[in-house]
C-alpha cells in the first residue's frame, strides 16, 4: 500500500488514547502506512497524553506515526478518517447529566434519558461545527463517532451535514463475548442476529453449528450478571437487550442503588488524575498500569477494527451504528441503527435486520423518535420539540417530569422566555416546525421598535449607527462597535459588553449582525436585527459566520426574535449595496443546474419539489428587477422575502445545497487569490455569470437580470483586472478541490483556455 493514511482524532488527548495506539501499534500491521494526528485544546494535556502514544507508537511493529496539536483545521486538513470522541463540557458535565435527573425520580445517565438529552445540549452545536470544517477540509473523510450519546451525534451529523458518519460502540460485542463465554464457547463459532439502536439493540438469535442455541442462553440468562434485568422478563420477550435497557425496566432499582453516591463522573476524575500524574515523564516500555485499569476495551474491541477494515477494504461484518436506508423497514430509512453491517473500503453496510416481537419493535420505533425529536429541538432550539422528545423517551413517564427536566436545562430556562426566542412557523412545511424570526416591514418603523422597558446593547459599526441612532426610541446601555469578524475578535468584543443587558439589538450589514447573534448565542439573550443594507441574509440564517484564518466558518445556532425591515433607512445606504443583495438569489440559477448534476453524477439527494420553487423565485426576480434597481420599498421587500424563502427553504432540506454552487465557489476563490474584500452580492453575481457561461446555461438571462437590477458585476467595477481574473479562473478548480466545496461543474467540466478567452471578451475590465 503506498499511500499514506492520515487517521485524525479529535479529543485526542483524552487519558484513554495511549490504549487506541497501543492497539493499532499492533494491529495496523499491513496497513500501509499511518499518520495518527491527535488534536486537543488544552496544550499542557495534550503534550503528556501525544508524549505517551509517540512512545507507544514507536514501539509497535506497525507503521504508525503519532503527532499532535491544537490547530483543528491543519489537523483536518486531508484527512482520510476521523474518530471523534471529544467531551464536551468535560466530567463537570457528565457529572450533572448523571445526577440531575435523580431529582425527578429518574436515573442519570449519560447516553439514555434525560441524561443523554442534556449531553446532546451541549455536544451537538460543537460537533456540527466541526463537521463543517470537514466538509471543507476533508470532504472525502469518513467520521467514526464516539462521542455520546452516540447515535443523537450521528443522526445531527448525517441530517445537517454532509460528513460520511458510523458510529462504533463496544457494547454489542460485549454482549456477545458475555453470551459465549456463558455457552463456554468461542465467540467466532456463534452467529448472532442483532437488530436496534446504539444503546438500544437486542440479540434476537444465537446459532451454534447451525442450531438455534438462545433458549439455553435463555435458560441462563441471569448468569449475565451485568444485564441486571429480571431473567423472565428476557425469557418472556425471547431476546437479550443490551445492558443499558435496565434503565428503562429497573429504573427504582438503579435510582435506589445510585441514591447518595458518587457518579460515575465524579469516580473518573481522580482515576484520571492519576492517569496523567503517571503518564508525565513515563520512560518504560510496558503500558502504565493505570492506562489498563481505565479498561478502555472500545478501541479493541471496535474503533480499530472497524477503522482497519476501512483502512484495508476488509468488507467484513460488525455491529455499528449506520443510515437504516431498508435494512430495518419498519423504521424511518434516515434512522441511525445498530446492526451488523459489511465494512470496508466504502464505508458500512448494513445487512438486512431480523424479526423482533411486537414490543421490542415499538420500544425501537419510539427511541426513534426521541432521538430525531431531540436533535430537531436542539438544531432549531424548539422548546415544544425538546418537549415532545422527553415525553417520547422511555425513561420520563410524566408530562410534569418532562417539563421539570426541561426547565433545568434548556438554554432558554422556562418555557415563556423561551417563546420569546423565536415565533414557530409551520409555512413550509406541516410536520416539522421551524424557528423563524418575525420580519417586520415598514417605512419609518424603528421608532415604534419596542425596546423602552429593557436594558440593551446595539452592536453595529460606525456608518449604520450615525443613521439608526436619531431613529431608535430609547437610548441603548451600551453601543459596540465591530471591527473585525475574526474568531479572537468576536470573542474579545463579547468580553467587552456589559453583563447586565437584557437584550442585543443588531443594527447594520452581515457582520453587525452576526456579531449581535454571537452576542445573543453566548448570553443567551433575546436577539432583534435591523438591517440596514439589503444585501446581507444574516437576518435570515441560525448560524454565526465568523472568520479563522482567512475562511469562514460557521458557529451557533440561534434565531432572532424580531428583524425589522426599515426602508427608510436601509434606502440611505449607497444602491450599490442595496442592489447586490441580487447575487445570493440569482446564484440559485447556476446553483440548481450543479444540484442536478451532482444527483445525476453521485446520485447526491434530489428534491423536485424545492428546485421549483428555487426557480419561481427566479421568475419574481426577473419580474421585480426594475423595483430593485430602483431600491424601492417594493424592491428591497422582494430580495428580503426571497432571502427568508431561501433559508426557510434550505433549512428544511438541511443544506444551501439548491442556493450555492460554483457561483460560490467562484466567490471564495476570487477572495483567497486576490487577498481583499468585495460586496459579496456583486461578487457571486459575476460568479453566477461565468459559471453560467460554463454550464452552457442561459447566460444572457442572467447577465439581462444583472443589467435591469443596476448590480455591479463587471470586473472593472469590481476592482478586478484582467490578470486577476485569469488567475482567479486557472485557479478555480484547485481551490474547489482543496477546500472541498461541493460536486458542480468544477468536477465535470475543465475551464479551457478558450473559455477564458471567450470570457475575457465579454467582459469589461
Ligand atoms: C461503554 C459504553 C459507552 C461508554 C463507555 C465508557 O463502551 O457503551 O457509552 O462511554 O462504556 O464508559 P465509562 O463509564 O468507563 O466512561
């Protein structure tokens, strides 16, 4: 094999990782060669922890080489496989999670439960983040999630992103292991039928030389010690559950039992210390022995051997966490199940699921629910959802406990302010309901803003301010000022404010807006947004984009409470800007065009439905194209309504995917070769022009809707002479290859000389 493998590891410096390269020291054997990149944030950790695994490393027989580092984008940056098992909010957290809900007569736990609920809280906004730089960095990569609770992660991951995900989890083979060591035999001469969920599977079937050998192991079952569920319960229903399903038949046992005692967090915070305390300046060759007592048996008995039968293309069958797609048809096809699945090269693939009884498949269906319920909830910060999830889960028997829970934790505290976040609007589609913003429209409307009663504080910058200022009804207890929307400043300028604001107004273009949604996002704070250009669809998004070394990324999820749309003053702002909010909207044209490509090409997911109303949005452009050039109330309406359309829209689908393709790319691109700023509107229209040309697809249209609007497009109004524009071109396949930007054109159709040529002379420098 001679490429080598790049395998990335996020919470690498978890005390447990010395024990997965001790594994791959010596299983990685005839796998080519491996470059382990252990990432963490805390620096002093992550030496002591990297320090040990080099060593470990260097003593194996495999080809295996371990570094480490803080900087999450150069680690992702190509990989080929990721295993996440990072913790969020460290065993502080898990501590909570595994005692609050004892409170409300239920057990903590930290993957089933309320318990688990609250982990997703806190873990979800951090693991989408960090697939978005994947999606940039190692578009290709495939995600092996370890990080609980396990398949709530997956599930976000594989609705909100397109990262390649499976989740591996050691306790189905420990189950097995447990059954065969109970039949006295070896676990390879038993087949198993196993069929559910991550935390939620059942063995329905155990074959020993052909025969049917589960009611022996029936017989015994109570010889599994750690089960602790009742024997006739199991020998009633016919199929072993894992462990974890006592917490859903035995919870007044287990609260009797955990009843004033330490949690399991609270126990691994010394066994941890003393872990690290032995690990620093460790010299010898033997694995330290406190490594062996934290038992850390995943990376054995799944995490390396799933990664290897990808690494080797060993399609061989393991129990992992994967898309349901027809394996289990009675289960929703985008349902993250456990079952064994074939891995290899291309990922996993799930082998049709067994038959179980009739209760044992509603207990599934429902944790299904619960679990898209939760990651919904969380996603669009639905209380009602996140409500709807805790009753639909098998620990929380009462609407009074649901509640109780909730209010504990959700972000928001109690439900009233929570309603204040965001107003549910259920327009685009019946069964899921999305957070949106009200958008209020009108000429002169800041001064009826309500915002007497509450102490807030306006983030803008200096030009939008010197026009809202006279316009507003009451002073703001403080005004911020952005300058920048680099990762270091954001977080200084949040520093900056007062702690006792009540509320963040945001006035002024994307970054004032932005900004004023971090703001919001840490503080927890009721968000309003007055635009004062209409070129910006910040108002619009839930996410946060903020920039780190020189690219975008995207943080949070919040939805403002209220956005005012006032065209008195958005209509002082130079038209140039005003005019340019058509760039986002047009660049659906060259954008579906790649979507159907990519779904005819790679088969990526299609949607008809959604293509049409992308492209009747385009009809109303070309029909509104003279308000717009005009920047009547008429005009800025249309292009602020579009953008609400479109992330309405695209947040449904779950990806911008019909909204920005090559056009975008081209956008980017231009910024990273040219190293400056432009009006991102007047930018991704040349984009949306010249991949136009390129798709062979109605370029006069677009460049007849970009004259009529007055938007700024040529190069020569850009600042983009015509050396830049060449470069920009010969580099723009590169980039949407590095960057890993979407399939569009890019990938299908080379960008000749002659086409250059021909677009050099069409444009005007
Ligand atoms: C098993 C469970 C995991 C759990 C792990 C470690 O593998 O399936 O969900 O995270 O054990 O548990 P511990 O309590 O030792 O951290």
């Amino acid at each position: 094999m001679s490429k080598r493998t790049k395998v990335v590891v996020w919470g690498g410096s978890a005390v447990a990782t010395p024990e997965m390269v001790d594994v791959m020291s010596r299983e990685a054997v005839g796998a080519g060669s491996i470059e382990l990149v252990l990432v963490g944030r805390t620096k002093e950790k992550l030496e002591i922890v990297g320090t040990l695994c080099r060593r470990i490393a260097e003593r194996g027989p495999a080809d295996l080489d371990v570094s480490f580092t803080t900087d999450m984008e150069s680690a992702v940056a190509g990989a080929d496989y990721v295993l996440n098992q990072i913790r969020v909010g460290g065993m502080e957290g898990r501590a909570f999670d595994e005692s609050f809900p004892r409170r409300f007569g239920i057990p903590g736990e930290e993957t089933v439960g309320p318990g688990g609920f609250s982990y997703s809280l806190r873990t979800l906004p951090v693991v989408l983040d960090y697939c978005r730089l994947m999606e940039m960095l190692a578009p290709q990569a495939v995600l092996l999630n370890l990080t609980n609770p396990s398949s709530i992660v997956q599930y976000a991951v594989r609705r909100y992103t397109n990262v390649r995900v499976i989740g591996t989890c050691d306790s189905p083979v420990s189950l097995m292991e447990a059954v065969a060591q109970l039949l006295d035999l070896p676990l390879a001469e038993l087949s198993f039928s196993y069929v559910g969920m991550h935390h939620f599977g059942w063995i329905t079937r155990v074959l020993w030389e052909g025969q049917d050998v589960m009611p022996h192991v029936l017989e015994r079952v109570e010889e599994i010690s750690k089960l602790e569920i009742d024997a006739k319960i199991l020998q009633a229903i016919g199929a072993i559950p894992s462990p974890y399903l006592k917490y859903y038949y035995h919870p007044d046992r287990i609260l009797a039992k955990t009843e004033g005692r330490a949690t399991r967090a609270e126990q691994l915070v010394g066994v941890q210390a003393a872990m690290l305390e032995q690990y620093e300046g460790w010299t010898s060759a033997d694995k330290p022995d406190t490594l062996v007592r934290r038992g850390a048996v995943w990376y054995r008995k799944i995490v390396v051997p799933v990664l290897l039968a990808m690494i080797k293309d060993l399609r061989k069958p393991f129990i992992v966490s994967v898309d349901n797609g027809s394996a289990i048809p009675w289960l929703p096809e985008d349902t993250i199940v456990e079952l064994p699945a074939i891995v290899g090269a291309d990922g996993a693939r799930p082998l049709a699921a067994a038959e179980v009884p009739a209760d044992v498949k509603a207990m599934v269906q429902m944790n299904a629910a619960y679990e898209r319920l939760a990651v919904e909830a969380i996603v669009e910060r639905s209380y009602g959802k996140a409500l709807r999830a805790l009753l639909a889960n098998w620990m929380v028997h009462t609407a009074g406990q649901a509640k109780g829970l909730l209010d504990s934790i959700w972000p928001e505290g109690k439900e009233d302010e929570a309603g204040k976040q965001g107003q549910v609007v259920g327009a685009v589609s019946k069964t899921e309901d999305i957070v949106f913003p009200d958008i209020v429209y009108g000429d002169g409307i800041l001064r009826e803003v309500p915002l007497l009663e509450e102490r807030f504080v306006v983030v803008t910058m200096e030009e939008p301010w010197a026009l809202a200022k006279e316009m507003l009804p009451a002073k703001p207890a403080a005004v911020a000022f952005v300058r920048s929307m680099d990762w270091d400043a954001v977080e200084g300028l949040e520093r900056d404010i007062s702690p006792d604001v009540e509320r963040v107004v945001g006035i002024g273009g994307g970054s004032a807006l932005d900004m004023a949604k971090y703001v919001a996002w840490r503080r927890n704070l009721p968000c309003d947004l007055i635009p004062s250009i209409s070129s910006v669809d910040t108002f619009a998004t839930k996410s946060i984009a903020v920039r780190e070394g020189g690219h975008v990324r995207y943080i949070g999820f919040i939805v403002p409470k209220n956005v005012y749309v006032d065209y008195a003053l958005i209509r002082q702002a130079p038209p140039r800007l005003n005019r340019a909010g058509v760039g986002d909207i047009i660049s659906a044209h060259t954008a579906l065009w790649d979507w159907a490509l990519a779904h005819e090409r790679r088969g990526e997911r299609y949607d008809e439905d959604i293509a049409a109303r992308f492209r009747d949005l385009l009809t109303a452009l070309d029909e509104n194209a003279p308000e717009i050039q005009r920047v009547s109330a008429e005009g800025v309406h249309f292009i602020m309504d579009a953008y609400a359309q479109i992330n309405l829209i695209c947040r449904r689908f779950g990806s911008s995917r019909p909204q920005e393709g090559a056009d975008h790319t081209f956008a980017y691109n231009a910024e990273y070769i040219t190293e400056r700023p432009y009006i991102h509107g007047e930018l991704v229209s040349l984009g949306t022009l010249v991949i136009a040309a390129l798709q062979d697809n109605e370029w006069e249209w677009v460049e007849g809707i970009l004259e009529r609007c007055g938007v700024l497009y040529q190069p020569r109004d850009l600042g983009i002479s015509e050396g830049g524009f060449v470069s920009i071109l010969c580099s723009l396949e590169g980039y949407s290859r590095k960057y890993g930007r979407r399939y569009t054109v890019l990938d299908d159709r080379p960008i000749t000389e002659s086409f250059i040529e021909g677009m050099v002379g069409r444009l005007v420098f």
